[in-house]
C-alpha cells in the first residue's frame, strides 16, 4: 500500500459523504468533495507514474474508485431527480455489463484483462463533465440547464457506444478463446 493508493482508497471512502451531501441537498459541499475526488484522481496517477510507485493493486481500485463516485452520484442525482432516469439506466447498465462480461469469462476460465478504450476514456470525461455541471447548478445557481440537456444526449450517446464497443471486445475474447482451444484439441489428434 504506497501513497498513491492510500490517496485511491481515500477517494472510495469519499463516496458516502458525497452521496450523503447530495441527498441532504448540500451541493456546493458536494461539488466541492467532487472536485477534489476529481483532483485526487489525477494526484494518484501522477504520483503513481513520476514516482515509478505503480501498482497491480492501484491498476484495480483506481477504476473502481471512479466507477464507485460516478455511478452514486449518478444514482443519488437521478434519485433526487436532477438526472433523467433513464440516463442513470444507460449509465448504470453498461458498467453492470461491462462487470458480468468479465466475471462471465473468468468463470469460463477465459479471463480477460480489461484496459480502457478511447471511446471509454471520452465516455469518462463526458459523464464526469457532466456531474460536475449538474452538481455547480444545484450549489451555485448557475444556470447550466441547457448545457445539463446537451450533456445528458451526448453521454447517453457515449456510454451505449462504449458499452457496445466493450461487448464487441468481450466477444472478440471469448470467440478467439474458443477458436484457440478448438485448434489445440485438433493438434492434440
């Protein structure tokens, strides 16, 4: 445990309070704790990577700490109804996708190593662009719907295309998996 991951691991346990600033209508705390989780995530990388202090244990909590804070507050702003619904659907059914793929080909002893797609990474960044702007709207009264509608259609859009693209992946995996097997069983005649 090096003092990137203490910082990742200190990013998960900030979920709760964020979730809880939201759903006690305390947003500009809760825009303030996403700004600096959001910090954080590029504090942990940097540090991780100008300090050679990388680490298979950082590989695996850094996306699930994002993935952790963006789905609560997703669910918390949908729940609330500052997020459409069916946008916190679209966004919450890929990740639960994208997890039964993976746990799906472990179980078929198939595991595959999940590495971001571009198209994921532009997903990312819209989805976080997103939840800050509509976390800045509710705190500060900024006027951001129309950018908030804008937002929504896009990271809809990206996130079904993500969602589709890692799919397109998993099967790529698991049929050349079969494909493999296939051919060893044949040499082995």
């Amino acid at each position: 445990m090096n003092f990137p991951n203490i910082i990742t691991v200190a990013r998960i346990l900030s979920v709760p309070l964020i979730v809880w600033l939201i759903i006690t209508g305390q947003m500009k705390l809760a825009f303030i704790a996403f700004i600096i989780a959001g910090i954080s995530d590029g504090a942990d990388g940097f540090i991780a990577k100008r300090f050679n202090q990388k680490t298979e244990l950082g590989a695996y909590l850094d996306p699930i700490a994002d993935k952790a804070l963006l789905v609560s507050i997703y669910v918390s702003l949908g729940f609330l109804g500052d997020l459409p619904s069916w946008l916190v659907i679209i966004v919450v059914s890929r990740d639960i996708l994208i997890i039964g793929a993976v746990l799906l080909s472990w179980m078929m002893d198939k595991p595959m190593t999940m590495s971001p797609l571009m198209i994921s990474k532009i997903n990312t960044t819209v989805q976080i662009i997103l939840a800050g702007l509509v976390l800045a709207d509710l705190g500060y009264q900024l006027s951001f719907e129309t950018y908030v509608q804008i937002f929504c259609f896009v990271a809809a859009a990206l996130t079904v295309a993500s969602g589709v693209a890692y799919v397109v992946e998993w099967h790529r995996h698991m049929a050349n998996g079969e494909i493999d097997t296939a051919a060893e069983s044949n040499e082995a005649d």
